[in-house]
C-alpha cells in the first residue's frame, strides 16, 4: 500500500545544480513501517479499516441519491463539460454566491462534510493507536509517524471523495487553469524580477525544477505529500532570490517570482490542491516553513485571480510593468484563440496513462496554438503536436 504513494522528506538543496531527493526505493518508508506494525495488531487494523470503508459508503451512497439540483456538495455529472473549462453553463451547475466570492479572492471553499468526517475520524483513531498497546512505549518520534501515517491512510482511501470533493472545485479549477492560460505573456520584467534571477544558467535550472515539483502535486494522494512538492518548489525559488539578490529583501522577491513560475508551471487542478491541504492537513501541521510557502502560493493565485477582470483590464493600472493597453491586447488575443478552439478535455481529467508532466520551456501546445501553455501534459500534446526535442 505504500509502495505506490511513497512518504517524501521535504529536502532543501544546497546548491543550483542538485535535484530535489526523491523516496528511496530500496528503503521501507515511514508510512510503510507503521502498516507493518499495523498488521501486528489485527483487531486494531480491522476496525480502522471498517471505519475508513463505512465512511466511504455512506457519503458515495448519499451522493449517489442526491441531484445535482438539491446538493451543493454534489460532483459534477457527466456531461458538464463541453468546453474545455470543466464546467457547463446555467442551470444546477452555476457556482453559488458563496462560491463566486470565493473564486474571486481566490479562497480555498470551506471543508465539505466528508471533509469534516475525515479530520475527525483522523483524529479519534490517531487517539486509538496511541492507546493501543503496541505504541505504549512508543517514542515521540514514533507517536509523530503514527499520526502522519493515520491521516496518509485516510486520506488515500478516501481521496475520490475528498480531492475536488464538489463540482464548484471542478469549476473553480477550470477557470484558475484558463485564466492563468491567458496570461502566459507574462514576463520577469512584467513583474519587476531581476533579470539575474531568471536568466543565470545555473538559476534558471534551479527554475525549471522548481516548476516540475509544482506540477508534481497530481502524482500525489496524501496533503503532506502535496506540500512537500509546495515546499521544494518554493525553497527553490527562495534559495534563488537569496543568491541573486542584491539587497536584503529577499522575501519581497519571492513572491513575484512564484507568481512567474504558477504562470509558466500552470498545474492542472491547483485550486483542489491547495484547497485539499488546507481542508485535509491539520491546522498545527501547516505552520512553520511549509505554511509559511504555502501561504506565499496562495497569494500567487490570488493574485492572478485579481489581477484583471474578464475582459483584460488591470484593477491597479500600476500593478504589473506593463502598459495597461498592451496588457488588455495580449489577454483578448490568448481568451479570443481559446474560444475558437475545439473543446478540448480539461486536463485536470485526464486518464492516468496521460498524467505525465512535461516540464521543459518550449511551450508544447495543441496544432492550433491555443493554448500558450509553457508546462503542458506531454502524452495529450504529443497526441496534437509532435514534441521539440527536450521533450
């Protein structure tokens, strides 16, 4: 079971040129030691699982009763689609008020009811291990892997219920993936980057993999998980700035330089995953340095979020080193060359076969060039696009 979904140490790196540590294969996981310390205890291990199975089948039973019409819970039903947003138009599958607020400041929506069953149930039965007589005399150290695993365990086998848990998420995506579509003309000096930060050889490697680890948040199950790939990407980014810098205000750097790497990365899904952590991770456990650059990519998607309304024009004329007319001429041309393209299967559904990320900068985009996406899933565009080389 731990074998498909490894645990991942957030590992920093302390120069340009090395690669972010990946789980060793060759050695048994801390989630992986804790089930093999599960399967000593039977009872213990029966009634977790019985727990986790009946919480599934009560909510897959109640959303399988409910409309779409009477439950705002509900999950977008086949069909919705049609444009390559995710979302249709009208009708039951309109974002409330509540949920337009939301996507406008871009906030992560309130945890649904299966979300709220879970923490609880994560909890009561991190209360039961530890009571257990194998964790007894169990270290601190110990008592802490239990805890993380427990959650791990949970939210692995509830993850169809609790990631993009309602069709507002799938919206909410949708429209965060085309909007940042829209404004892939969005340069360093647009943002008042440096141009050492991003053209250096050695910091623009260091760039290229802070993205990938960006868009690695869908090859993963599990909130800590998730934040790992938050973490490394933004440690990157910070040990960039820091090295570049020539001031002391590195942190007022960093945040226009994650801005730039969630408009070249632009994961699919990045509203369900930010809202997937901060509704499935205990509060206690997002403090620290992880909340802290968590928060910091919050507020680069609230930023892109704001930044313009739906017809391209800047709310602070002021905000972005770029002339306000040029900035509305570049945003109609990329909205105006996605309506004219054929619908296309919004990639936060894409079939596991296809969940490849391509991280290289070449802009791998469909035949009609609709797209402008830098980061795009290679197997879908290979399929419309023969691939340049670094791919």
């Amino acid at each position: 079971m731990g074998g498909q979904d490894q645990d991942r140490g957030a590992q920093t790196r302390s120069t340009f040129e090395e690669e972010p540590k990946q789980p060793e294969c060759g050695k048994a996981s801390t989630f992986q030691a804790f089930m093999d310390r599960l399967n000593q205890a039977k009872d213990l291990k029966k009634h977790i699982l019985v727990r986790i199975a009946t919480l599934s089948n009560s909510h897959a039973a109640a959303a399988a009763n409910a409309s779409p019409s009477t439950s705002s819970e509900g999950r977008a039903t086949e069909g919705d689609g049609g444009r390559g947003d995710g979302c249709g138009g009208g009708g039951a599958h309109e974002l409330s008020g509540d949920q337009t607020a939301h996507a406008q400041s871009m906030q992560t929506l309130p945890p649904t009811a299966i979300q709220r069953e879970a923490m609880a149930t994560i909890q009561q039965l991190r209360e039961q291990v530890r009571a257990h007589p194998l964790w007894a005399a169990a270290s601190a150290e110990e008592l802490e892997t239990a805890d993380e695993a427990i959650e791990k365990l949970v939210t692995l086998k509830l993850y169809h219920l609790l990631f993009a848990a309602t069709h507002a998420d799938v919206c909410l995506d949708a429209r965060l993936y085309r909007r940042i579509q829209c404004l892939q003309f969005l340069a360093a000096q647009h943002l008042d980057i440096d141009k050492e930060v991003v053209e250096g050889r050695s910091a623009e490697a260091c760039l290229q993999v802070a993205r990938r680890e960006l868009c690695k948040m869908n090859n993963y199950k599990s909130p800590k998980d998730k934040l790992v790939c938050i973490y490394n990407c933004c440690k990157l980014a910070s040990r960039v700035v820091t090295l570049t810098s020539e001031t002391n205000s590195g942190a007022d750097e960093l945040l226009p330089l994650l801005i730039l790497l969630v408009v070249q990365a632009n994961p699919t899904s990045l509203h369900s995953n930010l809202s997937f952590i901060c509704n499935c991770r205990d509060a206690v456990r997002l403090n620290g340095e992880q909340g802290y650059f968590l928060t910091n990519i919050l507020s680069a998607a609230h930023y892109l979020t704001e930044v313009c309304n739906e017809d391209g024009i800047l709310h602070e004329p002021g905000a972005l080193s770029i002339d306000a007319g040029e900035f509305q001429r570049q945003f109609l041309a990329r909205k105006q060359a996605l309506d004219a393209c054929p619908p296309l299967q919004h990639p936060g559904t894409q079939a596991p076969e296809v969940a490849e990320v391509c991280a290289c900068d070449c802009a791998c985009a469909c035949a009609c060039a609709c797209t402008h996406v830098r980061v795009y899933l290679c197997a879908y565009a290979r399929a419309r696009k023969p691939p340049c080389e670094e791919c």
